[in-house]
C-alpha cells in the first residue's frame, strides 16, 4: 500500500484495519505490468517448443511400430475376420481358448455369437463351463446368447462374406 492509502487507514481507526488485512489476504499482491509482460513473452515460446518435442517424439514412436510390424495389412485384416467366422468354423478348441477370464471375447456381438457356438457344442471337455461363464457375463449386460435361427442367419452371411473374399 501507498504511503497516503496508510495515513488514510490510520485515521479511519484499528477496526478498519482488520478489514484491510482480510481483503488484502484474500487477494495477492498485483505485480508490475513490465514484468507480467516478460512473462507472457516466454509461455508462447516454451510451450511451442515443448509441443514441437512432444509432436516428433509421438511420430518417431508411429514410425518404428510401424515398420517393425511382423504382420502385413492383409494378414491383421484376416486375423481380425478370423475372430467374426470362428464361432461357424467348428474349432470349439479356439473359442475356448479366445474367451477371456470373465466370460466375453473381444465385444458383445462376439460373446453372444460364441455363446451359441459354445451351446451347440455339448460333449467337449469345458465347453458347458465356458458356455455359462459366457452366460453369466451376457446376463449381467442384459443380453442373451443368440437363438439357434440367428447363429444359422449369421453362419450363412458369414458365408457369403467368406466367398467373396
């Protein structure tokens, strides 16, 4: 505070005082304007540089994943259509081991597909523990494995798709 806000504040008498003090608690000190202006001068500048680091460290990691893919494009798109056909493969021995520990597979649609899979398939060795594992957990979602009609529907546009490809 200036020196003639102080006299001023010394006439008023001490309870004003105290009403000073809080206000001036409750809000810091305002700095000169020459040195909030050197400051603003800096964060533009530091934070370019920093994002410029950021954005070349992030496309250097994209690179080397990149080209150091063992798969080609063709080989991930089969190993991805390969998850959507295994429950109409008959290779109940990869729906068992595909299933995670809580009963799905990769999404919904996929659970309530090997589900049915896993319905038709009685006989197998694990295959009625990992159908009502996969029951359990469609159940706390709200859904239901598909009907025997619906697994034939898919297993026939699965085969179309297959066809085609």
């Amino acid at each position: 505070m200036s020196k003639d806000l102080e006299e001023t504040l010394a006439e008023l008498g001490p309870e004003y005082r105290t009403v000073v003090d809080r206000l001036r608690a409750a809000y810091p000190e305002v700095e000169p304007a020459a040195l909030r202006r050197r400051r603003a001068v800096r964060r533009p500048f530091f934070a370019a540089v920093a994002s410029s680091a950021g954005l070349l460290a992030a496309a250097s990691v994209a690179l080397a994943l990149y080209f150091s893919a063992p798969r080609s494009h063709a080989a991930a798109e089969g190993a991805f259509a390969g998850d959507y056909f295994l429950a109409y493969s008959g290779d109940v021995e990869s729906l068992l081991r595909t299933q995670r520990a809580d009963g799905s597979w990769a999404n919904d649609f996929l659970t309530r597909q090997n589900a049915a899979a896993l319905r038709s398939a009685k006989g197998l060795a694990g295959a009625e523990v990992a159908y009502r594992r996969a029951v359990r957990y469609l159940r706390a979602k709200g859904l239901s494995p598909l009907s025997d009609v619906e697994l034939q529907d898919r297993g026939a546009f699965a085969a179309q798709c297959a066809a085609r490809s």
